[in-house]
C-alpha cells in the first residue's frame, strides 16, 4: 500500500511552519521513514528517506510510492509529492544558481536550427547530471538557461557551496577549461538569501519554484556574467570557502536594483 501524502494544515501559521519543516529537513516523517527504509537491501538511494531504487525490492518501492522523483532522480516522489501537490510554501534560506549561453543568438545563426536544438540539449542533459549530484532541484530549463534550488533539506549548511561546486562542474564540462575553447559558452550567478519556496500555481498547475529578491539577483548576476564567469553575491561567497580578498570584486548595477551589488568573480 502507498504511502499517504498528509494534508498540509489549514490555517496560515500551521501551513508555514509545516512547509518549513519540509523544506529544511526537519520534519519527523523523514526520519521515520528513513530509520527502516535504510535497512531494505537496494543500490542507489533516495538523499531523504534512504528508498532503494536498485535491487530487488525495487517493484515494491514503486507500489508504495518510493519512486524515483522525476525532478531529481537522487529522491523519491513520495519524500516531494507533497511539495508539487499541495499549494503553500515558506520563506527560507537558500541559494539559486542561473546559468546561461553566451551569445546564443549569434550561435543559433551559425547553425541550422536542429542543430542549435541538439546542442541545448546535450547541455541541459550535462547540466541536469551535474545538479543531481550536486543535491539541487531543477527548478526549470527556460531557452537558453537552466535554474537550480538548493535547499537545506537537501544540502543541508552548504547549500551555497554545493552550488558553487554545481556551478564550477558545468564550466568544466562545457569544456571552458580546454586551450580550444568552450563547446558552449555559459556565464553563471549565484545568490544565496531568503526567498519563498513551496508550490506555486493552481490546480493541475503547480509548480516548485522560488519566488523573491535572491532570485531575481541569481538571474541578473547570469545575465551580467562573461563566457567562463561566476558571479556571487556577498552572501553566497560568506557560505562558502572562497577566500574573497583572493578574487575579484565588481560592482554591478542590476536591473530593478536601486543600489550597486558587490559581487565576487570566479573564473573556470
């Protein structure tokens, strides 16, 4: 028999406390679940509840709703269904990752459209492989860009730097640290601070995302970054081991920003 989602409370205070407790990591039903799943013989596992997904009590991980979520093969679909199904979220710390193609208009009429096609998707499957075991969600792929959320629940304290390390994979990847150049030039920001994360939407229509301020930034900092560039906010490089007198500082002055963002530049 599947396991039940349970129902979110009602009122707005219970509601919150009750997202939170999911989205960073402590609600007790994880730890529960955890506490006998991780004796069920199996291979890879979900991060949270320690589901197998390998091995031979695979068919009955399924019927119970331990599937592989779809979003992030590393956890279940039960340990997140409530987050997709139920309508509600709360404010938390967290980082965002945005990377983009540099001069992907240019690209695109360099080459026939399947092939610009082709070569977006052999980055969204590298960026895809690479943010799973960096214990991110895929928040979305959106033309030419990808966005993460990394979450206490998932990566615990070091959600800045498992985003960092996310974001430092992908240049290698795309191939910036090669004498010949990049497959694809990417430019990346990171913001880390308080946004909404929960379930936005209605109806058949929701969806997991993060809503605020770091957001936006995460999403301008990408858009301000060169081929090869990471750029952090103060924040982020605070939550990570960047030494920050030991890299270059910008000021920008971002869309929709009424004062100058320090920065901090990490180059592949």
């Amino acid at each position: 028999m599947a396991d039940e989602v349970p129902e979110a409370p009602q009122s707005d205070p219970g509601r919150e406390a009750f997202w939170r407790g999911i989205l960073m990591g402590t609600d007790p039903r994880y730890r529960s679940s955890r506490a006998w799943l991780k004796h069920v013989p199996g291979g890879t596992r979900c991060k949270l509840c320690a589901a197998p997904f390998e091995g031979l009590f695979t068919p009955w991980m399924r019927v119970i709703g331990r599937r592989q979520w779809h979003r992030n093969p590393r956890y279940c679909h039960f340990c997140f269904s409530i987050l997709e199904a139920q309508n509600g979220g709360a404010e938390i710390e967290c980082s965002l990752l945005f990377a983009d193609v540099r001069g992907s208009t240019a690209l695109a009429e360099g080459m026939a459209a399947t092939q610009f096609r082709d070569l977006l998707d052999r980055f969204y499957r590298v960026a895809a492989d690479i943010l799973v075991a960096q214990d991110g969600i895929i928040d979305k792929f959106v033309g030419d860009e990808v966005v993460a959320i990394f979450i206490p629940a998932l990566a615990y304290e070091a959600h800045a730097s498992r985003a960092l390390a996310a974001a430092t994979a992908l240049m290698a990847a795309t191939g910036h640290d090669d004498p010949r150049g990049p497959w694809l030039p990417i430019g990346a920001g990171i913001a880390t601070g308080v946004a909404y994360v929960g379930s936005v939407g209605s109806g058949t229509h929701l969806e997991l995302t993060a809503i605020g301020d770091v957001v936006n930034t995460a999403a301008r900092l990408a858009g301000a970054a060169g081929a090869g560039e990471i750029l952090l906010t103060m924040p982020a490089v605070g939550r990570t081991e960047i030494d920050s007198s030991a890299v270059e500082h910008r000021h920008l002055d971002l869309k929709g920003k009424s004062s100058q963002v320090e920065v901090a530049v990490v180059r592949a």
